[in-house]
C-alpha cells in the first residue's frame, strides 16, 4: 500500500468553493473511479488556513496511474471543476507526494 500526500493551497477566500467541490463532485467521481480517500483535512491551528490537505490510498502505482488518468479525463469530472471555477480560479498550488508506510508505522 502506498498513500498520495496532497496539498491544496486556495487563493485567499477560496478553500471554501474548494471543500464544496470535494464534498460534491470529486469524491463522488473518485468511487466511480474506485480512488480510495483517506482523510481530508484543513488547519485549525497555525499556518496554511487556505489549505486542503488530503491522503489518498492506493495499492501499487500502477493502479494510481491507470486510475488518476481515467479521473482527469471523466467529463463529470471536467464539468464539475470548469462550473467551480466559474467566478475564477481555485487552487494557487498543488503539492503531491507518494509515500510508503516506515516498518513501524501503524498505517501500512
């Protein structure tokens, strides 16, 4: 198992419009897909208050390949994010990283 780290920094006033695509387009679009989130989360406390942060799980990179691929070109999925975007961008910066559980992790 391998998980995908990624942040998403809004523009200010932004995270938002954000939140309200997730909730309700992208995860619905990701289960057609079969992507497996693992977590959502937003700064309570300190720095980085127009970020989402978000894990994916996926089982090898293959699959995260063939299946990310399949995501971005779904016209549900272009449709939801060309309406988000309506009143102006979204997203400022996107960061990803794949990560692989430590030996003594207690995510595997």
């Amino acid at each position: 198992m391998i998980y995908e780290y990624r942040l998403y920094t809004c523009l200010p006033g932004r995270l938002p419009a954000l939140l309200k695509r997730f909730e309700g387009h992208t995860t619905k679009i990701w289960e057609k897909h079969g992507i497996k989130p693992a977590g959502f989360w937003t700064v309570l406390i300190g720095d980085g208050n127009h970020d989402l942060h978000y894990l994916i799980a996926w089982e090898s990179l293959s699959e995260r390949e063939r299946k990310w691929t399949a995501f971005q070109a779904d016209p549900a999925w272009i449709s939801a994010r060309a309406e988000s975007e309506r009143d102006g961008p979204i997203v400022s910066n996107v960061k990803s990283m794949l990560l692989t559980p430590t030996s003594f992790s207690t995510v595997k």
